[in-house]
C-alpha cells in the first residue's frame, strides 16, 4: 500500500514552485529461509579433557553440508572461583563454547540438523538452540528492495502527468532520494508456534519433538522522498 504523508508547497519564483514530498512504497513476501543459532558449551579441569569432550561434536559441525553454516566462533578459557577479595581466586579449570548459526531454504534439513547435533549432548557437554524461526534471505532483500526503487520511479513519472493534467503545469523531477529501508512481519500463513530458546541439559530432553515454526509474511517497505519543479 502506498500513502502520500508530507505535501509541502515552496514558492521559488514569480513563475515557479517547488513540490516536496514523501511516499512510502511497500510489497509483501514469503519468507525464504529457516534458521537457529546454535552454542555448546563444555567444562573440564584439563585443557585435553574439555577438546575431547568436544571432538566428536566438532567433527560433525565440519563435515555436515546439509545446511549452511556461518557466524562461527569458538573460545577456550580458564575459570576462576573468587575469594572475598577480587585477588584471592583459584582455578577450576577450563570451558570451550562453540556458537553459529545453521540456516537452509528446506526446513526438513534443518530439522534433521537439529535433530543429530542435539544426540551429541552429554552431561559434559550441553547443546542449546536459539531463536528457530524463518526469515526473508538478504538475497530477497535486495530483490525486493531494487523493486521497490523502481516502482518509486515509475511512480514519479506518472505523477509528472498527474500534476500537469490537474494543474495545468510543467513539472521534472529534481531530486529522488532513499529516506529508509526496513522490513517487519506480517500475518502468519499457518497456526502460530513460538520458539525462543531450548536447552538439551539432559538426555531426557532428547526424546522430546522438535516444533518447528510457522512461516510468515514480510513486508519490505521503501520510503522515498521527492522533489518537483513545476511552472
């Protein structure tokens, strides 16, 4: 939907004025592409004790190109416990984390991602999973995005008729600038389910289904802003 919101009329002239105004064009699109962020977590006294815990896990996270895989990042750091006095610690020993985020166009894959990593926790080990839900990819974006810019164009020719038909004046674009890009959610296309954080901290837990979420409408809105000469 588009809305006209500022119409500000400036005399330049005797014989002249400027028109500036903004508009707001938007379209609406399925989202394309389901992601998770994905942390583990290990603790242990030694350094090779905590790799190890971590190896098999690890292993897999390399090997697997069933979905994609990016934001990787890993850490190892000692821990300390804290006397009364910031000086007085002592060591405890060591915990590695390991985060990213695992996304794919085919929302069975990212099931069954789920579904194998999340086999790999342990007491020693701990897998959590955040924010599960379906997003429009940057590819879709842009698509969108070079869309609308061109939408707002053609608009902006048509109106130069518009203003010459009703006024009985000539008018040429003088300045067509991007205001803001910004994109929000729309209505669900299925029954709502929500998916905010699951901690796997025991093998319970494991045998419990993985509710995947419903895919929504996006829309995509482009506020531009114009200015006319017009005699």
């Amino acid at each position: 939907m588009k809305k006209l919101f500022v119409l500000i009329l400036l005399t330049t002239c005797v014989f002249g004025y400027e028109l500036s105004f903004d508009r707001q064009f938007s379209k609406d699109v399925i989202k394309d592409e389901i992601r998770v962020q994905i942390s583990i977590s290990a603790d242990s006294q030694t350094k090779q004790k905590l790799l190890d815990n971590m190896k098999e896990v690890l292993k897999f996270i390399k090997n697997d190109k069933t979905v994609k895989q990016t934001n990787y990042t890993q850490t190892i750091s000692p821990k300390y416990e804290y006397g009364f006095f910031v000086k007085n610690r002592q060591f405890t020993g060591y915990q590695g984390r390991v985060s990213f985020l695992a996304s794919s166009k085919d929302e069975k894959k990212i099931q069954n991602y789920i579904e194998k990593i999340i086999k790999f926790n342990t007491k020693e080990l701990k897998i959590s999973l955040y924010g599960l839900g379906w997003v429009a990819s940057k590819k879709q974006q842009s698509k969108i995005k070079d869309q609308l810019i061109f939408d707002s164009i053609m608009w902006a020719k048509q109106h130069i008729e518009v203003l010459k038909n009703k006024t009985n004046s000539k008018c040429k674009i003088s300045n067509i600038s991007t205001k803001q890009f910004s994109n929000k959610f729309r209505e669900s296309l299925e029954p709502n389910s929500s998916y905010s954080k699951k901690r796997y901290s025991d093998k319970n837990t494991l045998n419990d289904s993985i509710v995947m979420p419903s895919r929504q409408l996006q829309s995509i809105y482009l506020n531009m802003f114009y200015i006319f000469e017009c005699k």
